[in-house]
C-alpha cells in the first residue's frame, strides 16, 4: 500500500463529542467515521485492523472444532415469541415490520435462530456435539451510544452456539471455548482477565467474561493474585465472616441523637463523628412488585446485580420516595431497621457489626449503639454489597485486586433454556426424546479494536499490538525528490513485500514532520526512516512502542524487521 493512493483522512484534533481515548484517536487516526449516534463508518485502515482480528478468531474457533455458518440478521417475531423474549428483551430491540405486515427484529443475538436451524437438523444423539459460530453484524438500539465503538448501534460480533447430549459434554466444550478464548486475545496481544460473570438475559448456569483490563473500562473486576480467583464486581462473592464471639457482651444501650439536616453517611459520619463502617445503610427495593429493606455497612455499595440473583427476583428496583413513606412510614434519609413491617435483608458486611449508627426512623434523628438481633430481625443474610479491591479472596482469603476492564467476550453454559422453549430436541441411544443441552459464546469484534486502543496508546497516538495493527511496517522517505533515498525506499518496500509484511510506504511529497507525526499517530509498530545516512548504506528503525530508534544496514533492514516481527 502507498500512503498517496490510500483513502487516510487523518485529523489534528478530535471531534468534540469523542470523550474517551479510543473514539478520540480512530477518529483522528482515520480509522473511523461517524453516521450518526451509534453508528460509525469503518474506514480501509479500520478494515484492516477489523479482518486481522477477524482471522485471528477464525483460525481459532476453527482448530477448536467450530464450525462457521451465515445467519439472516432479519428474525422472525415467531421464533422470539417461542422463546419468550420478543416482550422482555427490551427497547433496544430493532423491530419493523415487511410489506406484509409481518413482525421482524434486526439481530441482537442469534439464540433463537441458531436453536430453529439446529431443531430442524438434528434429529439423534448421532447428530450431536455441534458447534457453530458466525461473524457478522448485530442491531441493539442503545438508549445512550456514546464511546465510539465501545457503545455502537450497529456492530460486529462472532457468536458462537453449541448443542450436546449430555451436561458432561456441554462442560467440556464450554471449557474449550474458554482455552480458546484465552489463546484469541493473547495471540491479539491484550492483556486480560476470564473473569466469573452473571448470565444476564441472556441466562445459564454460569458464565465468563474476558475483560481487557483499562482503566477507562466501564466495567469492574476483582482478582486474586494468590489462588487465582476472579470475577465481575456484579458476580465478585464475599469472604462471609462470622459474627463476633464475645458481640452480645459489647452491647450498649440504645441511644437517640439529634442529626438536623443529616442524611448521608458521610454527614453523618462527620456529625457524629462515627466511621463509615459503623453507620448502617438502610434501603428500600420493590422487588417483583413487594418492598424488601435492605442493609449494607455504610462504606458499601449495594450491587443490584447480586441482590436479584440472591432474592430470585425478576425485576428489582430502588423505591421511590412516596413508596417508601407508603410502605415504612418514614422518611427517607432517616430509615430505621427497627420497627418495620418490610422484611430486613442484611449484606454479609453487616455480620460483623456492633453498636452501630442507623436512622431512628423519624426526621432529623439516628441512633446509636443499635444491634441486630437484639433490636430489629434479619430476615437472612445475603451477599448484596459490591466487592472492591483489599477486601479478602472468598476462596483463600488473600487481599483482592481491583482493576477497571471493558468486556470483550462473554461465554456462557445456557443449559436447555432455548432447546426447552422452542422444543429442540433429540433421540438418545435409549429411544427417549430429551431437550439439546446448549452453550452461547460471544466476541465483540469492532469492540476489540476499540479496547485495543484503550489499552496501547500514548500522547502522540495508537500503539497498535503487532499483532492486529492495520500494518507492522511503515516505511518514511525523509525527501522523496532525492533519487537515492526514493529508490533505496522503493527497494525495501518491494523486499518487505516479498517476505510477506503487511507494510505501507509514505511516499508522499511532504515535510519529514508530517510523515512522522501521521506515523506515531496511527500507530504502525515499525517505522523505517530512509534518510541522509543512505549514503553510507544506514537507515533508522524506530519502534514505536519504546520509542527506541536502532541504526541498521539497508541489505540488513529486512531481515532484521523479520526477527522482530515473527
């Protein structure tokens, strides 16, 4: 490729709507464009980076035994109303209808189509194990796109499905596509954590997130240095402690303070002059519809995640101020566990509590030296609160760390949730009809060209992994108008070409400065400056990691790049 017949619209700022690194540098970068909110053009630099991680998947999925198909991003609305989600997917469903007047989404997912296909074919356990994925472009109408990629409308996924006899081998093949995830990003050269994950709506028994650990990720996660352990700070357990030994002899009398104007632990926290960790926190949820106080230490947050996963519950929201006036009788700021008609759900950060701080249950109030147990009933205690780093490993106790990541792919154990719906089904080798045991595995690719960049970068631009970057090569003719450094150029282009490196030359008629700058800011890991010491037979090579340049022989560049690349 020659930089002055590429299509590269590189800019000097970003758009002001660009908030993160990623949009901002893609954007500057030429990889991208801009449609409208959500949806971006992916511009031949971006298609490079987007087929290099699109093979990288393929190669992959394809030696560990999947197999690819082509789905219709048009669904019918029959095939959702079988598995029951066409009314609880959400608005971020694209649905339209035919000429017909007939009822169609754009692809969200593919779960009821794959199952459709698959119930259709598979008729025997014979038929049985199947993996099939696909790699195209999916549709969700997100209330709030922002991020570049990282939050799109319209974007491209690999999904991958597959259909088992038997829970041991749909086991095995989950722990398959789990290696094989593993081997997908480190051959990207991203660092990462799999990570135990909630199955959200899309369901299962369990599932594992791959996150690309950024500190500008939206998500959070929590590892264990020592035994290994991680998980999404929505799925991150406790350690559980016991409640003290000696905890009824410390109790002290009640105490009532007046707080005026005090609500929030922190002010409270300074009025009374009390840690956070001895305040209790008081909220009110309405769950499927019924209203469940729930308490958490007050240096805690409660996850909603783990609350509707701990409670069973559906649906599970904060209540209202009204509501909780109507269901506790008493205002909001100063709730108090004592004398409610709701039941008390406590997160295990509360076991440990003595002679606490809680609302008093009246304005302007809180009281001190309150116990559970002996001045209000715990219904149960649950692991509600999000878990942060230094608190201790559930599985060996060990200090926990934190980190910020942005998901990237998601793999999931789904169980016979589909197949039983859409009534897929098989003959065992005993004649009995049971439901196909499935598994769902996803990657969002236009996503990882996006983390990529969040997670390789610096003040002057992209820092492209070798691995995925656009080109590893790019060659800079200082001045293209002297013969001898345009030939010598030429030459070590055409030689990169013939060893088989992706590699583009500069050779347009423009400033050193330019071409350099241009160079860091897409973020090409090599760069081949072919300047004035061409005469003695020198060239630079410029890393554009470490930003460490080296001096070597024009008749040795190429195979010296080689070394470096492969």
């Amino acid at each position: 490729m020659r930089f002055s017949r590429a299509f590269i619209p590189t800019l000097k700022e970003a758009p002001a709507d660009a908030e993160i690194p990623s949009h901002k540098l893609l954007i500057r970068a030429g990889f991208i464009r801009k449609v409208a909110s959500g949806l971006y053009d992916i511009l031949p630099l971006g298609a490079l980076v987007v087929r290099k991680i699109i093979r990288v998947i393929r190669e992959e999925m394809d030696r560990a035994g999947a197999q690819e198909v082509i789905l219709p991003i048009m669904h019918p609305a029959e095939l959702w109303i079988e598995s029951g989600r066409w009314d609880v997917y959400g608005k971020e469903m694209v649905k339209f209808k035919d000429r017909h007047g007939r009822d169609y989404s754009l692809a969200p997912t593919a779960e009821e189509v794959i199952t459709d296909l698959v119930r259709r074919e598979v008729k025997s356990y014979k038929d049985l194990p199947l993996n099939l994925y696909q790699i195209g472009r999916k549709f969700r109408d997100e209330i709030r796109p922002r991020f570049g990629l990282m939050r799109a409308r319209e974007f491209i996924m690999k999904d991958a499905y597959s259909f088992h006899a038997t829970d041991e081998d749909a086991e095995r093949e989950y722990w398959n596509m789990y290696e094989t995830y593993s081997r997908i990003f480190k051959r990207m050269g991203l660092e990462f954590k799999a990570v135990e994950a909630d199955t959200g709506e899309i369901g299962g028994k369990f599932s594992h997130e791959f996150m690309v650990i950024a500190d500008t990720g939206e998500g959070k996660l929590v590892y264990c240095e020592k035994c290994g352990y991680a998980a999404s700070t929505e799925k991150a357990e406790q350690f559980k402690p016991e409640p003290p030994k000696d905890r009824e002899s410390r109790f002290k009398p009640l105490e009532k303070v007046h707080t005026p104007n005090v609500k929030r632990i922190d002010e409270v926290s300074e009025f009374l002059n009390v840690p956070p960790e001895n305040i209790l926190k008081l909220l009110v949820y309405i769950v499927d519809g019924k209203p469940v106080a729930v308490a958490v230490r007050g240096d805690r947050e409660v996850e909603e995640t783990k609350l509707k996963r701990a409670l069973g519950g559906k649906e599970v929201r904060l209540a209202t101020d009204e509501e909780i006036e109507n269901f506790t009788g008493q205002p909001k700021g100063f709730l108090s566990p004592l004398g409610l008609n709701i039941p008390v759900f406590a997160d295990y950060s509360v076991t440990q509590m003595v002679n606490f701080v809680a609302g008093a249950g009246e304005k302007d109030y809180h009281l001190k030296n309150v116990n559970w147990g002996r001045d209000f009933k715990v219904e149960d205690f649950i692991d509600v609160s999000e878990v942060r780093g230094g608190q201790p490993c559930p599985k060996c106790g060990a200090p926990l760390v934190e980190k910020r990541g942005i998901e990237v792919g998601h793999i999931f154990k789904l169980g016979t949730k589909y197949s039983e719906a859409m009534g897929a089904t098989f003959v065992d080798e005993n004649g009995e009809e049971k439901p196909i045991i499935m598994g769902c595995y996803g990657i969002g690719v236009t996503r990882v060209m996006a983390a990529a960049v969040e997670q390789n970068y610096d003040e002057n631009g992209i820092v492209w992994p070798k691995e995925i970057a656009p080109f590893e090569v790019i060659v800079i003719p200082v001045n293209v108008k002297k013969e001898e450094i345009s030939e010598v150029s030429e030459r070590i282009y055409s030689e990169l070409q013939r060893n088989k490196i992706d590699v583009i030359l500069d050779d347009r008629n423009a400033r050193p400065g330019f071409k350099f700058k241009d160079a860091d800011l897409i973020g090409i890991p090599y760069q081949v400056i072919v300047g004035k010491k061409v005469q003695e037979g020198i060239v630079e090579v410029k890393e554009r990691r470490t930003g460490d340049r080296v001096e070597v022989k024009v008749d040795e560049v190429v195979e010296y790049l080689t070394e470096k690349l492969r």
